[in-house]
C-alpha cells in the first residue's frame, strides 16, 4: 500500500478548493425563475417585483442563478446582491419601465442621483451572463437632457438614472450580453475590484446624449474584453472624481482594455473627470470607425490629479475625426485663446505623464492630434512608436515633452507637426 504524505499546508489548500467547489455547486444548482414568482415577461407588466422576489429567495439559498427566460420584462430597478448571477436567455429582454417616477432619488457617487435599472452594493460575486439584453428605454430621458444645460454633468439638477451600476463590488462578470439605450452612462464599476467585462456590446443612438458605454469610476483590476461598443458618447470612459471633487478620491488602476471595437462614440477616454488620478492602464488590439475620437486623456485645472502609466498599442483608427488628444484644456482641445498664463499648482491640476502609444495608425481625420499641457504642468515623457497618422490637419504639440521612433504624419492643409510655446519634440 502507498501512502501519500500532505502537508499541512497543502491539507489546508485542499480545504478551501473542496469548500469552493461545493459552494460553486450550491449556487449552480440554485436556480430561481422570476416566472414563479408572478412575472409576466409580456412588456407591459411590470415585473419588478417578481424579479427582485426571485433575487432575494435565491440569497436566501445561498446564492444562484436568477433566470430570465425568452420575453420582455418590463422593470423598475431592481438590486443584485452577493452571489447571484443574473442570467438572460436568449430572446430574454429586461426592459427599463418608461415612467420617470420609478426610479428613486438617491445619493450616487457623493451626488444626487436616480437609482440605476440594475445595481448591486457592497455585493461579492456577482454577474450578469448570457446572450439576452439590458435595455434602459431611454429615449424619454434623452429628449428631456437635450433641454437641460449642463445635462450630462454629475451632480446636475435634472438628473437621469444610470442602466447596470456596481457601487463598491467585488469580483464582478459581464458577459455575453447587450446593453443598449440607458438614459444616462451604461455600464459603471464604481470603487470595484476584479472586474471582467468580456464579449459584450454596448449601443445607443449616435446623438444620445451622455450615453456612455463602460465607464471605470475609481476602479482596480479591471478588465475589459472584446467589447463592441457603438454610442452617443464615450465609449469607454476611466473617471475618478467629480468636477471640483472636496478630495478623498481613489485612482483608476490597472486597467486592461483588449480586442475591442468602437463605431459612433467619444473614443477611448481617460477623464475628463480624474481628481483621483488614473494609473497602470494598457490598451490594445482596438479598431476605431467612425468615431468622434480615438485615444484622449482630457482633464482641466478643476478636475485633474497624477494620470501616468498609459500604453496604447495595436490600434488602428478610420475616419476618426480627432486620433489622439491628450489635452489639460477640457472641453476644448487647444488652449481656447491664445497664449496661457500659467497658475499655481493645486490639488486638482492635471499632470499626463509616461504615456506610450505603439503601433498607432489613423487615417481620414479632421486633425492628426494634439498633445497640449497646462504651463504649470506639461505634459511629460511621451513616446511614439511606429505612428502613422494622416488628416486634414497635422498634429499639435504645446507644453509637452514628446520623443518619437518612425513616426509619420500626413497633413493635407498646413505643418504636418505645428509646435506651440512649450513644445519639446525629438524624433529618432
């Protein structure tokens, strides 16, 4: 007879994979249909109820699956919770309810807000699978934020509800699914840890207003993985703090962005609000069509910190009106009059440094780019590999320190490179 000798240790690992294996068996085999709990899936019922009633028996079981067979269940919002996966089937559509006062007032992200459609707290392994979709049924929403100035800022006093919000979670899935039409941004991790967005398309009309697509709010280990995205806004956004943020705000970081493709939207974005700062951000293997932007890292005096750390590679851009901005001016892009008077530096002056765009082509632009600091804070070590950009006009650089190996840019009117006060340009 042979006998095997463990250790101590190895006993212990052993433990936690057999406890990790029943309780993965547990919620596998705790199934809840919202069906048997009242819903109708007919879109005009509302289902809230139902839904939510299938969510908390599954809880009670320890975690599950809350299935939402083919139909259309028509919904206010409703709350995920730790270990529970919301699966849509196939042909199975959760439908935002289209009257406005479903949706409660509530303090979201430090600011007056409307609950989101879906939303988990404080929750652990939760998810959201399968190959139906999450529709917000936003139009409604859409027509009264073209009338309100400023709609699309946080903390504005018309506000809209977010579609899916995960507000301090951890271990977070989406997967497989499509989200469409929000009244306001789609997708949000907010203070989340492990967060894996794979397989899932985003869309909205172009001209929706503010109807970004996925947006990390101060989020770690994050995920993002092959997602298509086509909306009225940022296709991905990376935030960390509101518009003169009183402080306290924690950093986007480490940030993985792969095999995605963005037709009608923003861009790639990291900002334009980042008072917690961004870091250890990697984006790549991304094709652009028709976008109002590519790559932008956008801030301003009232709404930046440290952003470094960056590499875009791998990207290929078409008939991308503005390729690449990286700009301290948001909104505008260039310095909006003239030469800058430098200010001091304070809490939320934006400072853009080691940021790596490699293997970057665009053609069919407005503009080739800019890369424009503040006086008070240039921005500083940029590098462009193997760049290839063609467009109406040529690329723009001001207080910015910027080293490039083979890089080409085509400008069919003016400079192909116009340097303003402030721009450092050495190419190899």
């Amino acid at each position: 007879m042979i006998r095997l000798r463990i250790s101590r240790n190895h006993r212990a690992r052993l433990y936690v994979l057999a406890l990790m294996f029943s309780s993965g068996a547990l919620h596998a085999a705790s199934t809840c249909n919202p069906r048997d709990f009242g819903a109708k899936g007919d879109g005009v019922s509302k289902d809230t109820a139902a839904i939510q009633r299938a969510i908390d028996v599954c809880v009670t079981k320890g975690g599950g699956t809350v299935q939402l067979t083919a139909g259309t269940y028509l919904s206010g919002p409703i709350v995920l919770k730790s270990n529970i996966t919301l699966q849509l089937d196939k042909g199975a559509t959760l439908l935002g309810s289209p009257d406005h006062s479903d949706y409660p007032s509530k303090i979201e992200f430090r600011l007056p807000a409307l609950q989101s459609l879906v939303s988990a707290t404080n929750a652990e392994n939760v998810a959201i699978v399968g190959k139906g979709t999450i529709d917000g049924n936003g139009e409604s929403w859409w027509q009264m934020a073209r009338h309100v100035h400023d709609a699309g800022v946080m903390g504005n006093p018309h506000p809209r509800p977010r579609l899916i919000v995960f507000d301090h979670c951890k271990h977070v899935r989406v997967e497989g699914v499509t989200i469409q039409n929000s009244p306001f941004w789609q997708l949000v991790p907010y203070y989340s840890d492990d967060v894996l967005v794979r397989n899932v398309r985003v869309l909205a009309p172009q001209h929706s207003p503010n109807t970004d697509a996925v947006d990390p709010f101060s989020s770690s280990n994050v995920r993002i993985d092959h997602l298509y995205a086509d909306v009225g806004d940022d296709d991905i956004a990376i935030k960390s703090g509101a518009i003169n943020s009183p402080g306290g705000d924690e950093p986007a970081r480490n940030i993985t962005i792969t095999d995605c493709t963005f037709l009608h939207g923003h861009g790639l974005s990291i900002g334009s609000e980042i008072a917690g700062g961004a870091h250890n951000i990697v984006a790549e293997h991304i094709h652009f069509d028709g976008t109002d932007n590519g790559i932008r890292v956008k801030a301003n005096r009232d709404r930046g910190n440290d952003v470094s750390d960056l590499v875009f590679r791998d990207i290929d851009m078409k008939d991308v009106r503005n390729p690449i901005i990286i700009s301290e001016y948001y909104p505008h892009i260039l310095p909006p009059s003239g030469e800058v008077k430098p200010a001091p530096v304070a809490r939320l002056t934006p400072h853009f440094h080691n940021i790596v765009l490699e293997n970057v082509t665009a053609s069919g632009g407005a503009m080739a780019g800019a890369i424009v600091g503040l006086p008070e804070s240039p921005v500083s070590d940029i590098v462009l590999k193997n760049v290839t950009l063609s467009a109406k006009t040529g690329l723009t650089i001001g207080y910015a320190n910027v080293t490039g190996k083979n890089v080409k840019v085509t400008a069919a009117e003016g400079e192909a490179i116009l340097k303003m006060a402030g721009a450092s340009l050495t190419l190899k």
